[in-house]
C-alpha cells in the first residue's frame, strides 16, 4: 500500500490490498484474477514504471540539453491540451450507457481490470451495462471472472449490469483473408475477437449507441460525457499519426496515399450503431480487410472504410502506447490528466 497509495487504487477501480488477498483466499481461478488487479495498482506509480519512463524521458531530454522538468512541459504544450468534449447529446435513448469488450481467457487479466476502473468511476453505475463478446469455448471462465468482479465491487450500492454474448462466426474467412505478412509478428491481430468491434450491431440490436474499449485500457474517469458527445458520423475516435502504418504501407505501397489528417486508434471508440447499419460499415471494413490481408488486425481496414468520415476524440480519452518503453516515456506529462489509458503496443508492457 505504500508504492500504491489509496487514491490510485480507487483511480485504478481497486479495493483496499486485504480485501484483494480476502479474494484471493476463494478460490485458485478467483485468485489469479484478483492478484492481478493489485499488480496494476502497485506498477503503474512504483519506480519500475514511472522510473523507467522517467529516464528515458530524461535521457531524450538530455540529447536536447534540457532537463525533465522543462521537456515535460514543452511535451505537455504540445500534445496534453486543447480537445474539450464535444457538445452534449441529451437524446432520451441514450440514458443506458452501454460498453463494449471482446476478449477470449488469455486477456480476461486486462478485461477485468479494465471493467473493474469503468465500474469504479461511473455516477450511475446501475445505468451501465458492459457487453462482454467471449468464444463459446471460455465462457465457464467468464463466469469465474464475473466473480471476482462481483466480490470487487462488493462496496458499492449499485455495479453495472455485465451481458455475456458468445461470440459468432466473422463475416469474412479468416483463412484466405488474413494473409499480411505483418500478422507473423502480430498473431494475436488474427484473434477473431479482434474483429468483433465491427459487429457491434448484431451483438446490441436495440442500443443507440456503444463505447468499445480494448481490454488493455484504464478507464479514470465517468464514461457517460464520453458516451453522451454529440456527434455527426457513425463513429468517434482518436486520432494517430499514419505511420503507425508504415509496415503494412510498406507490403501494400499503393495505400500508403492515405490521408494522414483522419488516421486514427480504434482501441477506444464510440459508434452509433443505427449509422452504423445504415451505412453498411461492417461489409465496407471487410472489404478493405480483404484489400489489406488484416494487416493492423481490422484497424487499418476501418480507417479506409470510414475514408475521415469520423468525429475526432480529444486526447484524454485515449492517451496511447503506454505498452511501449520508449513511448511511454512520452505519454507521461499527460497521465494524469487522461481519462483513459491505453496500454498498445507489441512490447507487452502491460501492468497484468
């Protein structure tokens, strides 16, 4: 508790240490999965974390004669301000704030985390529901992490409600179509769960609208502004710069014209699902899934389909790459004041 002082666990959507270990005491499945919050309370303030990214921040400081201090500031000008939220939109059909996972067993320690700080951070959170897309295969371990969810979150006087859907078949074969050459470094961008998020309007056929998240954020602050935006396209999203695609660009040379003014992350998104049907959006993202081999997993394909037709998330709703040392270090003036962490990148810098 000393590394990880009280208000990080709350910020985390964690409970105190003994009540962990107390949930750590029922049962092996239920421990394993308790454990791990703790772990991302106590890294993501200790000196492994915050140093590590410190000193690569000094470092860079350094080749630029400066020191921390004045290279976080310099860094917070440039990118941590600015981006308020849109105007809000006060539709009746958008009281239910609905949050979407996808996830099979080896990323329920993120999931859970990431439930568990969505939970903790509502106003309301009798007026959430979190949709949760699993293979038929793990659902048995849902159940076993909806249990510790539950035991988590035993302190407050209402918890989301949590819907488990089986996850269905994709609307493309994955076989002939997944054929970049960048999937052999990535596999886990062929995991059909990666695709889910473009058939969010199967999986909720009555929502008006759904904040997806990727089961590696951290969520610190209430998501109803977020889930509330008004906005003029189908979907939400952050932007990043388009060399994020520069190995798929570099297998597919006539796509890399791609406009870099509405590249964008989709680790984090919010789509209106009634635009998102009436546009066809699932059958255009498989399309450029095919054109691209699921190069970026179906990302790169969603930018082509959406062609910059997208409302623009300000940065504090995904501040990214917190999964990359060298990235990290970047993102840290503006941790504190993200409302959302994302920890991407292939360097599998994840607190679980």
């Amino acid at each position: 508790e000393a590394l990880a002082p009280r208000a990080l666990l709350h910020s985390m959507g964690m409970r105190r240490p003994a009540a962990l270990f107390a949930c750590c005491c029922a049962g092996l499945t239920c421990a394993a999965l308790c454990s791990l919050n703790m772990a991302v309370s106590l890294y993501l303030l200790s000196s492994v974390f915050r140093g590590r990214t410190l000193m690569i921040l000094g470092r860079m400081a350094g080749l630029a004669g400066a020191n921390i201090s004045s290279a976080g500031v310099a860094f917070m000008d440039t990118f941590c301000q600015g981006g308020g939220m849109a105007q809000e939109d006060s539709s009746p059909d958008l009281d239910t704030l609905h949050v979407a996972y996808a996830s099979d067993a080896p990323g329920f320690p993120g999931l859970l985390s990431s439930m568990l700080s969505v939970s903790r951070h509502l106003v309301d959170p009798g007026g959430c529901v979190l949709h949760v897309i699993v293979p038929p295969e793990d659902v048995e371990r849902m159940r076993d992490l909806l249990s510790c969810f539950n035991y988590e979150l035993g302190n407050l006087s209402e918890t989301p409600r949590v819907i488990v859907h089986e996850a269905t078949a994709l609307g493309f074969n994955s076989t002939d179509t997944l054929k970049s050459d960048y999937l052999l470094g990535a596999p886990r961008l062929r995991k059909p769960t990666v695709f889910a998020r473009l058939y969010l309007d199967q999986y909720l056929p009555t929502a008006s609208r759904v904040i997806w998240l990727d089961t590696d954020t951290i969520v610190k602050s209430d998501l109803l502004p977020l889930y509330r935006m008004r906005m003029k396209h189908a979907v939400a999203a952050a932007w990043v710069p388009s060399f994020t695609y520069v190995d798929c660009f570099a297998q597919y040379p006539e796509l890399a014209d791609i406009d870099p003014s509405w590249t964008f992350n989709s680790g984090v998104l919010v789509i209106d699902l009634a635009r998102w049907r009436s546009e066809a959006l699932a059958a255009k993202a498989e399309h450029w899934i095919g054109k691209v081999g699921g190069c970026f997993g179906e990302q790169l394909a969603l930018n082509f389909a959406l062609g910059g037709r997208v409302d623009p998330l300000p940065w504090a709703w995904n501040v990214r790459e917190l999964g990359e040392e060298h990235l990290a270090a970047l993102q840290l003036p503006c941790f504190d004041a993200a409302h959302v962490i994302h920890f991407c990148g292939f360097a599998h810098l994840k607190p679980w």
